[in-house]
C-alpha cells in the first residue's frame, strides 16, 4: 500500500470501538469495531481483528474477520486467513488460497466515494 501524508490511527487487540468511525488518515485495526469505518487513506485489519460493520476505503489488506460490505477505491487483498462475510466492491481484488469470501463481488470500475467531513458539511 501506498504510505499516506495522513496520521496512521491504530485500534489496537482489546479496543472496541462502537459507532461511526472516519479517518482522514490510514488505519489499522487490530481489535474490535461495530458500526461503519471510513478511511481515506489505507486500511489494514489484523489476523485477531473482528469487524461487524460496513466498510469503506482507499486500499485494504485484510487479514481477520468482516461482517459486512467492504467499498476499496484501488486495491483490496484477503489474506489467508481473512473471513469477508459481505460484498465487496473493488477495483482491484487479491484473495489468497484459503481466504473465504461468502457475498457479492464487483469489480466494474466504479470509482468509491470517500466522503469527507468538509464535503458533508457542503464545503469545499
């Protein structure tokens, strides 16, 4: 994955995080989250990570555990050991030989909305 200019917020194993969580910079989850994560920059998910929540990001590599739907701008890699339980959306797919995948896969070209604070507060 591309390094970000962002900070990189790390969630780390034991942390869990409930609600909406945005990230301007890239992200590594190493714990628990429940609700919607949105990252602009790169989003990492550990081996012991378990995300029930809708997922939204520039690039990913997952390695634990997702329930729920996954949007990837440019590259998302399932690991061997990643559980994606949901549909995933990507330009770019990458899943290794023991990775599961139980939903929807679309890879058309659309390009992912990454919303930002600034333009849901109508500002530019």
């Amino acid at each position: 994955m591309a390094k970000n200019q962002g900070s990189e917020t790390i969630i780390a194993h034991g942390v869990r995080v409930e609600g909406d969580f945005v990230s301007d910079g890239d992200v590594v989850i190493e714990g628990e989250v429940a609700g919607t994560i949105q990252a602009a920059g790169d989003l990492k998910i550990g081996e012991l990570a378990k995300i029930g929540a809708n997922v939204i990001a520039r690039s990913a590599i997952v390695a634990g555990e997702i329930r729920g739907n996954i949007q990837v701008a440019e590259k998302l890699e399932l690991l061997s050991s990643a559980r994606m339980i949901g549909d995933v959306t990507a330009m770019v797919l990458s899943v290794s030989s023991g990775a599961q995948v139980n939903g929807k896969i679309t890879m058309d070209g659309r390009e992912v909305k990454i919303k930002k604070e600034k333009e849901e507060n109508g500002e530019e």
